[in-house]
C-alpha cells in the first residue's frame, strides 16, 4: 500500500450546529473585564471564573458572564460595545429600509443572526450579537456586494427584530399587484370548501390570481416550487415553466394552505403526497383544477393541472395541422388496428390531440373505451374510466379487465410504465385500435423508448399505425409584427396582443407513418438516429421542417423555435459552455465599454443597449440573464424601459441592476418602486460594479 504524507492527526471540525466558539480578540476580551469591573457589575472572582469557564466551553467570554449569569444581558452587550469601539443599538427600535432587507435574504440573515438596516451604495450597515464573526462577513458582502458594517446589539432583541422585519418585509398587496400585471380575466372560486380557518383576504386574491394568469396564459399546470427562501410560482405554458411569482416563506405557507384547503387536502399533512381537486370561475369559464402535492428535501412542493372543461372539444380538423399531415393522421385513424402514440413534452397538447382523435373515432364505432388518470372531460359516446393510481388504483389491472370486454377503440391516457406497455402492446397487436401518449422529444425516440420499455421489435415493426410528435409555439402577433431581412420578429405589442407581440399557440408536428423500410428498422431494433434518417430519405416532414415554413411564412420566429424545440446543435443545449448573458444599456458609450471590458473579463457574456427602447428589445431577443440599466437615456429612459421589460413574459424576473447618479432614500425608493433589484451610484469603481453584480447573481441562485 502506497503511504500518503505525514499527516497531523485530525481535529474534529466544528460542525455548524455547534454553538459558536469564535473568541475575542484578547484586547477586546481584557476591555469587556476590565470595564465590567470598573462599573462593579463583576467581581475579580466573577471575573475568573468567567474566564475559565470561557476557555473550558470554548465561548466567548462575553457568552461565558451571561450563562453564569453573573450580569444581564443588556450591560454585557453594551459594555462588548464599548470594549469593541462599536455603535451599541437597541434592536427593538430600529426600522431597517426595505431596500436593506432586500439586499440580504431572509435566509442569510436567519442563519447568521445578522439584521441588515441601511444600505448605501458601498456599505449595508448591519445589525448582530457576534462582532467577530467571519463566515457572516463574508456572506453578507457577498449577498449585498457592499462592504458591511457591524453595530452590536442584545441577541435576543435581535431575534424578534429579526422576525419582525423580515415578516413586515411580506407585501402581500406587493405581490397581488405583480401577479395582477399580466392578469385580464376575473376569476371566482367554486364551491369553495372551507375549513373556518381565518384566510387573509389578500392571500385568497393572491391565489385567485395566480389560477387566472395561469388560465391567461394558455398554461397547462401551475407549480407552486418550494426553495430555500419560500416557493416559486410557475406556470408552464407550451412546455416550458416559466416564473410568475417568488412567494417569501412566510406568504409561500398561507398560499400553500390556501390552495390544499380549497382542493380539501389536509392542511396538516406535508410530509407525504396529496391529492385534491377544485374548481374557480376565471373569465367566466370553468377551470377544473386537480392538485398533487408532493414533499420534496425543501418543503411541499404542488402541481395544479388546469383544465378548462368548457374549451370546446376539437375536432382533429381544427387543431391547426397543415392538410397533408392531417389526411395522413384522418388514414391511420381509420384502420381498425394499430397503435398510434401522441408525443411530446408535457404542455405540449397530447391530451387534447387524443381528445380530438376520440370525437372524430366515436362516429361510426361501437366500443370505445378510454382509461384516463384522471378523465379530463367528459366525452360522450365514449366509456371512460378513471383510474386515480395514488388511491391505489392498478393502471394495469383496470387495463386488463377492460381488454377483457374487447373494445374496438381503447385510448389509454399515458404509457407510463412496462407494464402499461406491454398491455397496450398486447391490444394492438390483437386487431384492436389503440391511442396513447409518450413523453418523449420526438417520433424516432418514441420508438426507442417503447423498446426500452420491453415490446418486442417485431411486434411494434407490425403493430405501429402512427407516431404524431409535437409542440405548441407561439404565433406571432399578426397586428403588430415586424419582419426585416433577419426575418420575422415580435413587435412592440398592441392591443390586439395585449401588448406581448404575441397570439396563440399552434402546434409544429412530425407523423411518422411506418413505410417499409422504417418497419425493418423497428425490427432490427435500430436507433433514434437510423429512424431520423429513414424518415428523410422517405421524405417525412420533421417538426424543424414544419417550424421552419412557418418562419418562412411570417407566423413565428427562429428564436421561438429555437426555444421551444431546441437548437440543431444538441451540444449547445447542455449549456456546459454557458455563459451568463448581461445586458449593460446606457447612451454613455465609455461607460458602456467599460462595463463590457470589466463584465467580460469575469467570464460574462455582454450585449449593448444605447436607448431604452433597444434594451426592451434585446431582453425580448436575447434573453439576458442580467440587465445593467441606466436611468437618464435618450427616446426611452430607463424607468419606462424596465416597465416595458416587466412585461416580458421571460423577463419578469430577470434581475436589473439600475445606474443612478444619486444616492439616498429618494433612490431606494425609485429602485423599489421599479421592481429594480439593487442599484449602482455613477461614477463607479470596477470593484464595486463587479461585486454588485455578483451579489445579485448571488442572491437570484439563493431564491431560486
Ligand atoms: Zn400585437
């Protein structure tokens, strides 16, 4: 065996639960016994004992007097104060400035006993019990990229001054207003199940609204994320989740208790998972709502699927198809036997499609059948049974008892397992008809994942009618779109859109329709890859393909596509080279290459903005993870350019960092005001611009 180095033996580390065992420093030490002395609060003896028992507990000595409870707590803080040239502050009085609270999260504060009060533009003044403390140093340089400075206070006002502030920090009607901004529709609640339990009025708005902007948005679930610091609300639309809302803990827990009471989950109940249902009235259409919680090592996490009910049932015709896939999909529907499969994402529509292709198979068939977790709406002419599989309900068995009834359709909501698999293997290839649903990227891998799940290759080479993949993207706004010679691109928004430069969503699909040679790959068990070129070589139109002709014809954009189904270079999608995008907008142009030159050297990647308006335009195109923005510009200035960002939808968060020429209370409040996430007094040292920006970065990856 190799021998390492000599090594010391190894202490024990201090772990973080442990109390704290920072000393003073000695001359600090000395002072705090020798005023004491000096002020007959403590005797020599006291004084030694005191000592002692400091070193023997590894504490501080200040620690030490107080658990002998030799003095009170109130005189050995002031008197630390004294011996530490330190302000000595009573904490039950101090108001900290809402900008100083946003600066350090609630999280860092918590754990470091630290209560921020004011901030300038180089320094967060800060409240603690524990002077010499450098792991809170640190942090709260690093969370508020100022440098931090430390008044003493008693560590048990400090605690419920902590509490008080950071719960006075919730802006319940803060939040309600933001949720609002990009809310058009009333909403109601149904049949609203209360337990009596006293609900703040702005939190039963508050979560009205979030279903609402939901609803509006076109989103297929709401999420409600638990995180360090509270919950993210997000909604996914189109396949993607995209942020609505950051809730902090103390509102996360009432709008998470709102929304179990409404689905009559137990409120009590977080540590396993629930499931519920309500319904709410959003611009006078029924939404069903089903709700599953789920515990997670943060906290309870929850998934409401919205359903609108009351949409009207499509038929295949109008789901948007072009009419050579939709003639395609009509033919593989009506042969007596297959197996054809919906794929895509969730949120990418598959319910809907499968929804479409009942209403047109229910004319005409006799035995339809559909197993559904959980039946989304009600079909007649169709029998549908739910299976709810967290009650306990077997997928498989209810498959197998309805086989036994040999229907001649059999639709089955998800193939979700092997054993679901093979059952649905089993029924196509026994001369039935049979529809269901994949999450998978595409066509080809939709084959490979029913391999993995265990079918056999012959039998899905010979049983396979159709694979329809898709995505939903977003139609431009025809009102106000724009098109140059770098092609379609979102316009500035007008009513028509409600001001997003966007419309509806449409679905880009590929049909894979076996052709011979594609069944022999199946066989053979082939790849994703060999069936993707098959496909070309039998000229089946990919969902690129179709993307690209509606660029081509003004309805969308590449950035849309690119987003939405990913760029050609799959490479690039992992991101292992991603660099954070800033957008640094100012009509200075030295202190815009001067950002550029200090941003870039710290690995960022930077676009420029001269004017508002173009900053507004290049976070719609470019997506920047960070804006730098100055507030006096030409044409547009900055506070109508973060307005103009807010409404966004991808931009909502995006944290923005704003360059004033003032410092102050004035300036707190503008910043606050704009929904702006710390600000930057002009001129600036590169130090304080770069540890500003880190800071923020810091804090965003904290609350995410
Ligand atoms: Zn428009």
């Amino acid at each position: 065996m190799p021998s390492g180095p000599l090594r010391p033996a190894r202490t024990p580390r201090p772990t973080t639960s442990q109390p704290r065992t920072w000393a003073l420093p000695p001359r600090v030490a000395d002072a705090l016994g020798k005023l004491l002395s000096q002020s007959h609060a403590l005797t020599g003896d006291s004084l030694q004992s005191a000592v002692q028992f400091a070193q023997q507990s590894s504490i501080p000595l200040h620690e030490a007097i107080l658990r002998l409870g030799f003095v009170d707590e109130r005189t050995v803080y002031a008197t630390l104060a004294a011996a530490t040239g330190l302000d000595f502050v009573d904490a039950r009085e101090v108001v900290p400035t809402p900008m100083a609270l946003r600066i350090v999260p609630a999280r860092v504060a918590r754990q470091h006993q630290a209560l921020p009060i004011t901030v300038d533009d180089r320094t967060m003044t800060y409240l603690t019990s524990s002077p010499y403390d450098p792991d809170a140093e640190r942090d709260l340089s690093f969370t508020s990229g100022r440098r931090p400075v430390a008044k003493l206070a008693c560590p048990s006002d400090l605690r419920i001054a902590l509490q008080h502030s950071y719960r006075d920090n919730i802006d319940i009607e803060g939040l309600l207003s933001q949720a609002r901004s990009h809310t058009r529709s009333s909403v109601e609640a149904i049949h609203t199940f209360d337990d009596g339990t006293p609900t703040d009025s702005a939190v039963v708005e508050l979560c009205n609204t979030l279903v609402a902007r939901a609803v509006d948005s076109g989103a297929s679930d709401l999420h409600l994320d638990p995180s360090d610091n509270g919950i993210l609300a997000r909604v996914r639309v189109g396949g993607v989740l995209e942020a609505v809302l950051a809730l902090p803990a103390d509102v996360a827990r009432m709008v998470l208790n709102r929304f179990k009471v409404m689905a009559r989950a137990d409120i009590a109940v977080r540590q396993r998972p629930q499931d519920g249902a309500f319904a709410m009235k959003v611009g006078g259409r029924r939404i069903d709502v089903r709700l599953s919680t789920l515990p997670t090592t943060f906290g309870e996490k929850i998934v409401m699927r919205l359903i609108d009910s009351e949409s009207e049932l499509q038929s295949i015709g109008t789901l948007g198809y072009d009419e050579q896939l939709l003639a395609r999909f009509r033919r593989i529907l009506d042969r007596p036997d297959g197996l054809v499969l919906v794929t895509g994402p969730t949120g990418s529509g598959k319910t809907t499609v499968l929804y479409a292709a009942l209403h047109y198979l229910r004319t005409g068939r006799t035995n339809i059948v559909s197993v559904e977790d959980p039946v989304e709406r009600t079909l007649p002419g169709v029998n549908q049974i739910p299976v709810n599989a967290r009650a306990g309900a077997n997928y498989a068995s209810v498959l197998r008892s309805v086989l036994r009834q040999d229907p001649d359709v059999l639709m089955v909501g998800e193939i979700r397992d092997e054993e679901v698999a093979s059952i649905v293997g089993q029924a196509a290839y026994t001369g039935h008809l049979v529809l269901s649903s994949l999450h998978t990227i595409d066509a080809a891998t939709a084959v490979t994942r029913l391999l993995n799940l265990g079918l056999e290759p012959f039998r899905i080479a010979e049983s396979l009618s159709g694979i329809l993949a898709q995505r939903l993207i977003r139609r431009l706004c025809p009102a106000c779109r724009t098109v140059d010679s770098s092609g379609p691109a979102a316009g500035p928004g007008c009513p028509e859109c409600n001001h997003t430069g966007w419309g509806d969503r449409m679905p880009v699909a590929e049909l894979l329709v076996p052709t011979p040679e594609i069944r022999a790959i199946i066989g053979r068990n082939g790849s994703a890859t060999e069936l993707r070129q098959a496909m070309r070589s039998a000229e089946i139109r990919t969902m690129r393909d179709r993307a690209q002709l509606l660029v081509a014809a003004g309805a969308t954009t590449e950035h849309e596509i690119a987003r939405v189904i990913g760029t050609d270079d799959a490479e690039s999608e992992t991101g292992a080279n991603a660099r954070q995008t800033v957008l640094v907008a100012d009509d200075d142009p030295v202190t815009r290459t001067l950002v550029r030159l200090l941003l870039e050297r710290d690995g960022y990647a930077v676009v420029e903005a001269s004017t508002g308006r173009i900053a507004v335009d290049l976070t719609a195109s470019k997506g920047p993870e960070l804006i730098v923005m100055d507030l006096n510009m030409p044409q547009m200035d900055g506070y109508e350019a973060i307005q103009a960002i807010r409404r966004i939808p991808s931009a909502t968060k995006t944290p923005i960092v704003v360059v004033t020429a003032e410092d102050g209370a004035e300036t707190e409040r503008k910043v606050l005001a704009l929904g702006a996430d710390d600000y930057i007094v002009k001129p600036f040292e590169p130090t304080v611009l770069t540890a500003r920006i880190k800071a923020v970065f810091g804090r965003q990856r904290l609350a995410a």
